[in-house]
C-alpha cells in the first residue's frame, strides 16, 4: 500500500498539473459516474494530502481519494503536460513513461488514448490526462463530510511546517500513543495515531529507535515517544523529496541509532539496499549481528531485530 509520502507527492502533482484550470472529469468504468458528473467542466481550486488520503478541493465539492493496497494514477501528455518532475504513475503499480504522439480536438485538446483496464475515474486538461485505477475509495465528499473524515485522522507528519518539527501535532502523537493498550507495532498502523505511516516506515522507524515492536504503546516514555516523531517525520520527508523509501543510508551517521561510521564498513553489499529491517527476514542485523525476525500482525508483515530492539 503507498504509505503518506506517495500521497503527498500525488497531490503536489495534481495541483501542478490541473489546479486552476478547467479539466473534464469522466468514469470509464461507469462506476464514479455520478461523482464525476459533479466534478466535471469545473475548475479544481487545489490539492491536498492527509495522510494516504488525497483530497481535491472543487467549490463546496471534496474528491476524496485511497488507494489502498492496488490503487494508482497513471499520467500521460504532450511536453508541456509532463515537463518537471512529472511522474508516469503514482501508486501500487508502477509504470515506465511511454512515448506518446499528441492529437488535438478542434478546441485544442489534446485527444487522449482509450482506456485500458479497469479506470474508475478519468481527469483530462488541455495539455494531458490522467487515470485512476483499482483505488479503495472514490467519492466526493460534502465539506460536512470532508470534516469528518479529517477528525478520524491522526497527525500526519508532512503537514508540519517543512522546516522544523510542530510541538502541537508532536503532542497529539505523545497523547494518541498514550491512549493505547496495544503494542506500539499495532499502534504505528493506526491511522488514527498517526496518519501516513505505512509497514516500512513502522519497521525501520523502530528499528532506528531501539523500540520493540512489542512495546506497549502507553508504555513508552515521553522522550521515546516524541524521537519517534522525529524520527517518522525524517524518514517521510525523505520520502517525498526522493520518490522511494530509503533508510538505510551509509553515507550518513546517526550516534542517537548507534549507526557510526564504522556500523556500515564492509556489511552493506547490495548497493540496492535500501532497509535495514523490512524485508531481510533471516539476515543478520547490520548493527547488532542478530538475526532480523519476521510474524504477522494483525494480516501484516513485522520485521524487527530482536539483538537491538528491545526497549
């Protein structure tokens, strides 16, 4: 499932390449047929990420979008749609960029190809289109109704301020943790403790802070809970500024981790490895020589060592 830094990049995408102009909003698929009908011939006013939630604000009208474990939007256009930093796809599949050789309607238009698969909704602009497939939910939303999918949501660490670290969101997090009689494993997937955060960002955030994914979540102190915050917020910055998830970065030192110059010296052998923890199941700790663990938990995977993660 994209975790909150794929959304948060979705929504800087859609904003730069249909907020403040006209678009045409279709369901080829017939099943957003109405909300479509909403959307369409309107000019959407911005886009927004909360969480793994995008929403797009047109007038009084919210488009709500989660894709879930299949979900993605695939983008295509002429030059001046796809220049910058634009992507191919944002979601669970991931495409490559294709060639495309424009053709134009009367109006200047371009003319976009027929849709293939399963495509819940269609967004066209003048220069390029894009299309969702496969996504959990896909509705417009009342303001009443945006409002109440916001309050089940927890903070989510992008929408701080990008330079620094929000002592009222941080506090929010501190309080949802400390209301919980669950692991801190479980706790982290809740979206309601924490909006955004994903099984990769929960398995190395740990792993970086020492904590045992079966920590009771109340049971943390105030110091671990808030380097917790700190910590998500570094890792999912890093995520909307490079596109990918990557942790485990042997270029840099982190003396609070233990991660010293010498931590990564002759261990690091995949130069495609990107975690420390997720997915190496059977491998040794790069810190502590122990070997990395996996269960599931509640239907998902949990990676963790159990050398160095014991707090």
């Amino acid at each position: 499932m994209p975790e909150g830094h794929t959304l948060h990049r979705l929504a800087r995408q859609v904003d730069r390449l249909f907020v403040g102009r006209p678009w045409k909003v279709s369901s080829p698929q017939g099943r957003f047929d109405a909300g479509a009908a909403r959307l369409n011939g309107r000019t959407p006013d911005r886009a927004q990420a909360w969480g793994k939630h995008l929403f797009v604000h047109v007038g009084a009208d919210i488009w709500q979008v989660h894709l879930g474990l299949y979900g993605a939007f695939s983008f295509r256009g002429d030059e001046e749609f796809t220049q910058g930093e634009t992507a191919a796809t944002l979601g669970a599949p991931r495409a490559a960029a294709q060639q495309l050789e424009p053709r134009y309607d009367d109006a200047g238009w371009i003319l976009p190809e027929p849709p293939e698969g399963a495509v819940r909704a269609r967004i066209r602009s003048q220069h390029g289109w894009a299309d969702l497939r496969g996504p959990a939910t896909c509705a417009v939303l009342t303001v009443v109704e945006y409002e109440k999918v916001i309050r089940r949501l927890g903070p989510d660490p992008l929408r701080q301020p990008e330079d620094r670290v929000d002592p009222q969101a941080c506090e929010q997090f501190v309080q949802n943790l400390s209301r919980r009689r669950v692991s801190i494993g479980a706790a982290l997937m809740d979206q309601a403790v924490v909006a955004g955060v994903g099984n990769i960002y929960r398995a190395e955030s740990l792993f970086m802070e020492r904590i045992s994914p079966d920590t009771a979540s109340h049971a943390l102190d105030r110091g671990q809970a808030e380097a917790l915050w700190v910590r998500l917020t570094e890792q999912l910055r890093d995520g909307v500024t490079e596109g990918v998830i990557r942790t485990l970065r042997p270029e840099s030192t982190d003396a609070r981790a233990g991660l010293t110059h010498d931590y990564y010296a002759g261990k690091v052998r995949d130069v495609e490895r990107r975690h420390h923890v997720y997915q190496h199941q059977g491998t040794p700790c790069l810190r502590c020589g122990e070997t990395i663990a996996m269960r599931m938990l509640q239907g998902r995977r949990l990676y963790w060592c159990p050398g160095c993660q014991t707090r």
